[in-house]
C-alpha cells in the first residue's frame, strides 16, 4: 500500500522541501506563514548532533514549537537515532530520514519508525526515509528497500556550508531509480544539497519527487524563488516511458 505522504507528492507534482534552519530564526514565524502562502507543502528539518557531522543544530523541541500545515520533514544527521525517533515523532515529524551509515542496525530504527503514528494526522503511520552521502555506495539500499517510503540522495557532504552540488549526483539518481523500479514498492526519490535557483533545471526530467533547498528560497524574495524553482523542477516528468514535457 501507497504511503499517504507518498501518494500527496505524487498527486502535486515534484516538490520543494524547505530547510527551516535557513530561516530567519527571530522571525521564524512570519518565514512559515509566507511558506505556506507560497504553496511549500514540507518543512524540512535539518538535525545535526555535532557527532555524525560537526555542526549542532535544532532538536524536537524546536520542531514541536513551530505551528504549521506543512508537512515535517526530519532529516537526522546523528549518531544512533533509535533512542529519539520517538522524540521526533511526537514534536510532529510526519517523514523521518536517517542514515544507516550512523546506526549499528538501521533495520532496527526503521522497523521502530514503522509502529509509530503521526501526531498530526490519526490513524497514519510516520514515513521513513533513508539518506545516502555522495561517499556511499547505492547498493547500500538493497536490503533496507522493503522498510522505506522515501530515498534521500545527499548532494554535498553533511554539515559544512557553503558547498557546490556534487554533479556525480546526476549519476546516482539513476542508479536509485532503477533499484526503485526492481523493488516494486512506490518509493520517493529526493535530493538534498547545494541546490539553487542556478542549477536545479539539472534536476528537472531525471524523476526527482523531492528537492530539499534552503538558502535559495530566502535569499530575496521568498513567493517569487519558489515559485521559479518549483517551475523549473516540473518542467518534466519521468514516468515509466521517460522523459515527457507537461
């Protein structure tokens, strides 16, 4: 069966995903509310111990205490997550990814986020997803395929700023669709990192669900960057033929 998060990012279309911690903090409030007015349908959510990457970012308290109709996007950069994906879930993560490369058993916190139930929505499990970073290898996902609803292709290394896409990104989205494909499962197909209003055509028309930026869309006018980029990446779709233009 179709996750429900799966099945909304299918009916709207390729979507952004909009990195919160590049928000104006003293005026976070006013940020979401302008989010929503620009149709961003998820929040995303960058966690960061200052372990498994060397910043140090935001946690469930600050997840929880921000009010809004977009869906929670967490995206855990932490070394093993199975204590807290609770902590998570009940701030009102309605997606959560993790990185098996930070967890003795990834199965084991994919299988615990599997039971759990969204706060925000009753009666719906929370959606997991996988993160990959440009150093690991695909086959990585081969038997984690049965556990996810959404595979995150990270195009930078986690946790500094300021860096380029990694244009070996390109390469990797194909060899994830095609492990998509041979799973049979409807699976959600992201990437995360250095993506701005420049370059994100190169994501248009290679079956990308879910571009996650964050620096881009608040950098000038907010309604105005996301309605360009969500444009340009629906510029295309990749269905099971190719390439089509809508």
């Amino acid at each position: 069966m179709t996750h429900p998060i799966v099945e909304h990012v299918r009916r709207t279309g390729p979507s952004l995903s909009v990195g919160l911690v590049s928000a104006d903090l003293m005026a976070l409030g006013n940020d979401v509310a302008r989010l929503e007015q620009s149709g961003v349908q998820l929040a995303h959510f960058d966690v960061m111990d200052g372990c498994y990457v060397p910043m140090l970012t935001v946690g469930p308290p600050f997840i929880k205490a921000v009010k809004t109709t977009m869906i929670k996007d967490v995206h855990l950069m932490v070394r093993e997550p199975l204590a807290s994906v609770g902590d998570y879930v009940a701030a009102g993560a309605g997606l959560v990814t993790i990185h098996p490369d930070a967890c003795a058993h990834p199965h084991r916190v994919l299988q615990q986020l599997g039971t759990m139930m969204q706060v925000r929505t009753s009666g719906r499990n929370v959606a997991r997803g996988v993160a990959l970073n440009p150093g690991m290898p695909v086959d990585v996902l081969d038997p984690l395929m049965d556990d996810v609803e959404l595979i995150m292709l990270v195009a930078i290394n986690p946790g500094w700023g300021g860096q380029a896409f990694i244009p070996a990104t390109l390469g990797r989205i194909e060899a994830v669709r095609a492990k998509i494909a041979a799973s049979g499962r409807d699976v959600l197909l992201a990437v995360d990192g250095g993506i701005t209003k420049q370059n994100i055509a190169q994501l248009a028309n290679r079956g990308v669900d879910i571009v996650v930026t964050g620096s881009a869309v608040f950098d000038g006018d907010m309604a105005a960057n996301v309605d360009e980029m969500t444009r340009v990446l629906r510029g295309g779709h990749v269905g099971p033929e190719g390439p089509t233009s809508t």
